[in-house]
C-alpha cells in the first residue's frame, strides 16, 4: 500500500511521519508539503509533492488531485494527517476521494502502526 503523509505544522508531528515510514513496509512514499518540508529525511526513498498551504482550500485541492493523480498507482492509500492544519487536511482528504482512491488511516503508537 501507498502511504502518503501530510509534513506540516504540529509539535512532534513529523517524528509521527517519520516513524509510520520507518516501521511501515510500503510500496511507495509520498509526501506533501511546502518548501521547508523538503529537507525532511525519510530514510527510505520517496517522492516529495511542493504545495503552498497558503492558497484557498479549492485551489490546494485542486492543486493536489494534479500532483496526486500522476504519483498514485493503488486503488486505495494508507494517509497520515498527524501533520498539518484543518484546511490542509480537508484539501488532501477531498483531493485523494476525488482521484477517487479509498483513503485508510493510519497511525503510529506505543503499540506500533495502527490502522484507525
């Protein structure tokens, strides 16, 4: 399964991301978020898509169904919102069910990955 997670605001959120991808296996990994997110290491290879959060939320939607389309080859993704704010996460969320692909939610806890 794809994962793609949002690399935004929010105290420890990206030690979040960044575990989901170290403890996860999977088949590819996107990446979302604006400039400073690019100096973000994954340790494992992945794609990184630039957006500018600053845009209305129609237009980062849209913005996303572009760049998400060509990146995502599944029927379904496992998504991570740890990061980010409402807007950001109503803009990936709506993007990913108009691609249309099925969105599963996952996170990291004391316990390891957990599917929500």
């Amino acid at each position: 399964m794809e994962l793609v997670a949002l690399l935004s605001t929010g105290q420890g959120s990206w030690s979040q991301v960044a575990g989901l991808i170290s403890q996860g296996e999977w088949d590819k990994i996107i990446l979302v978020g604006e400039q400073y997110a690019e100096k973000f290491d994954a340790g494992k290879p992945a794609e990184f898509i630039l957006v500018d959060f600053n845009q209305p939320i129609a237009t980062l939607k849209d913005e996303l169904i572009t760049k998400l389309k060509e990146k995502i080859t599944g029927i379904e993704v496992a998504l991570s919102i740890a990061s980010g704010t409402g807007k950001e996460h109503m803009a990936l969320i709506s993007a990913l069910l108009q691609i249309p692909v099925g969105v599963r939610f996952f996170a990291l806890t004391k316990e390891g990955i957990v599917e929500l």
